[in-house]
C-alpha cells in the first residue's frame, strides 16, 4: 500500500468561506485570491469552490493560463502586474487585468502596440511600502495612464500592512483616500483581515487565506468567531509505537526526555511532507480524533505523538496533522502553525509534492 499520508482538499468549505466574504462585504465584487498555486491547495482543485468567485487574482502567467484552461471567462487580475514589456501580449491573448506599480510599466505601456486597450489596477504605497506610487506620485501616474491610448479602464488599489493588528487601517486608508478622492475608477482596498475585521466595502474586495479557512487575525480570532471552515485537511497514521521509560529519550538531538511511563506512537509525517521541523514539542495533533501533542524533534519522514490522553491507539490510527478529524473533530492549521511559530499560510504552501493531494467534500 502507499505511505498512508494525504491531503484533503475540501470544495464545499471553499465555496463556504467564499460565501463568508460576500456577507462580511456585500455591495463588493470579489476577487478569490489563488496566487502560489491557491495557497498550495492547487489551482484545478480549488476552482470549483471558487469558481462563485467574480474575478481570481494571481501572481503569473502560468497560473492564468491554468484558469483559462478550466473554461473561465471572466476577470483575472495580475497582483504585481508585467514583469517586462513582451508579458503585455499574454495581458492581451489571456484578456488579462494588470497591476501597475511603477514608472517602468507605464513606460512598457506607452510603447506597447495594441488594439485592445488594457484595464489596469493602478496600486498606491499608502505605508505598506513594497509596491506602489507615493500618495504624492499617484496622481500624475493616473494622469500617464489615463493619456494613454492603450490604457481602458483605471482602477485605483492599495494593500494594507496591519490590517490585521491593533495599528489598523486609519493611517493607511486617510492617505489612500486623500490622493484618490476626485479620481473616478473602481476601488480595491480590503484584503482578508481588512474585510472581516474592519469590514470595509469598496468596489473590489481581496478573498486571500479567508477563503482557505485560516483566521486572518489570529491569534486575536479564531476561525469559529469568522465563521469559516478548514479548506485543507492533512493526515496520516500510525506506523508504530513504543513505551517509554522515565529517562528515555525521543528522537534526534534527544530534546525530549520521559519524566514517568509513557506510551508515544509515530507518525508517517515530517518535514519532508511540508509540516514544519521547526514545531516542538506540544504541537497539536489529533490522534483517532482526540487531541494531544508532539514530542521530540520532527525528522525528516516521521514525528512522535503523545499517546497518553488516547491509550486505545495502535499502529494504524488516524493522525490528523491540521484540519478535519475523525468524528467530527478539528484541529484549525492555525492553531498548528501558532505552536510552531508560523503562520498557517505558510503551511498550506508547504505541503511537499510527494503527498497526495485529492479533493473531497
């Protein structure tokens, strides 16, 4: 038989947390955000519970050309925009919507020779401070485009940088704001975090890890108080266990030790499969549905489970690493990824080819 590790990749709770961001911002269209392959769910999969979606934005061409072959139709959005002047022909042959964030691509723009006209999102640097014209540079890049025959439709962005902590989105907002106020053209300002917590409606919102069943603001909130539910479920078994003794060692390093009898099983599961070497000791886990921890260090194929709180499993017991457990059981992958000192973005994007990844419901 295979290796018995696997993710899940659950349609119905995609199409369920999409739904979540239409009611948390309901005068919006929503982009359903798949860059880095949906947030490592994988684009063919995920489309079918986003495909409610009114636009997808992603970071390449790859990827809208994976769109394109699912038969969709409708808007998709590059989030950095073109990267040289010839990606302006695959903007025209996908029917591509663009970012522009620099001088560099108004310039690939002026030069471009086209007979449809592209609909650019121009972003402003409002505080985030990786992509985007100055509040001060903003109007005058609107101005270039806008004289611009090969341009269509302008429509007016920025990303915010603590949308999802107490900072907030005031400082950020009041600067896209002010430079913006005359200016006609869609607005897309909230991202996850911007959307639910500080529910701001303008014309485009931004469905990122929202739409994947992590809690943009955790740990503040959870996914329970947001109201979504797990896209991914990644799970294995036991392959063995052993009895401990007070003073036995676990794993490489020896950076657990027994301090009384202690029965632990190992998991088909490690670093290699995209769960983090970095989580120690007590990262979650659910073992036949029951909740309990790591121990020891993560090696490279396998990690040790605590048996104690679940002494009826044995060799072929169903570990839940994050998502949907036995029985109805859970376990969010930000509670994992918070014990691990990450974020559950990262962990969704680090599930390693060698694990089966299938949709189910």
């Amino acid at each position: 038989m295979p290796r018995p590790i696997e993710a899940l990749v659950h349609t119905a709770a995609l199409a369920h947390n999409l739904a979540r961001a239409r009611a948390a911002a309901p005068d919006a269209r929503v982009w359903a955000v798949v860059k880095a392959n949906a947030y490592g769910h994988g684009i063919e999969r995920a489309f079918e519970g986003l495909r409610a979606a009114d636009g997808f934005a992603l970071l390449d061409f790859a990827e809208a050309e994976r769109l394109r072959a699912l038969d969709w139709r409708g808007p998709i959005l590059l989030l950095e925009g073109c990267f040289e002047p010839r990606d302006l022909e695959l903007c025209s042959r996908l029917q591509l919507w663009h970012v522009v964030h620099c001088e560099q691509q108004i310039d690939w723009l002026a030069a471009h020779k086209t007979q449809q006209p592209h609909r650019v999102f121009l972003k402003m640097n409002s505080g985030m401070n990786r992509l985007g014209f100055t509040p001060a540079a903003f109007r005058s890049a609107w101005v270039r485009l806008n004289a611009l025959p090969q341009v269509d439709e302008i429509s007016l962005m920025t990303h915010f940088s603590d949308a999802d902590g107490p900072r907030g989105v005031d400082h950020q907002l009041s600067a896209f704001a002010a430079a913006t106020h005359d200016l006609p053209g869609e607005r897309s300002v909230s991202n996850s975090a911007a959307t639910l917590r500080h529910g701001l409606n303008n014309d485009w919102v931004r469905a990122g890890i929202m739409a994947y069943g992590s809690a943009p603001d955790f740990p503040a909130h959870d996914i329970q108080h947001w109201g979504l539910q797990p896209a991914m479920t990644l799970r294995s078994r036991l392959i063995a266990t052993q009895q401990l003794q007070p003073g036995d060692t676990v794993g490489y390093g020896s950076s657990y030790t027994a301090r009384e009898p202690q029965r632990i099983g190992i998991v088909a599961c490690g670093y290699a499969d995209g769960y983090p070497r970095h989580a120690g000791t007590d990262t979650p886990v659910l073992v036949d549905g029951v909740r309990t921890g790591t121990v020891g260090r993560v090696s490279m194929d396998m990690l040790a489970v605590d048996l104690t709180p679940v002494p009826q499993a044995g060799v072929g017991s169903e570990v839940t690493l994050w998502g949907r457990g036995p029985g109805g059981a859970l376990l969010a992958i930000d509670d994992v990824a918070h014990a691990a000192g990450t974020i559950g973005y990262e962990l969704m994007c680090a599930v390693a080819p060698r694990v089966p990844m299938r949709s189910s419901d």
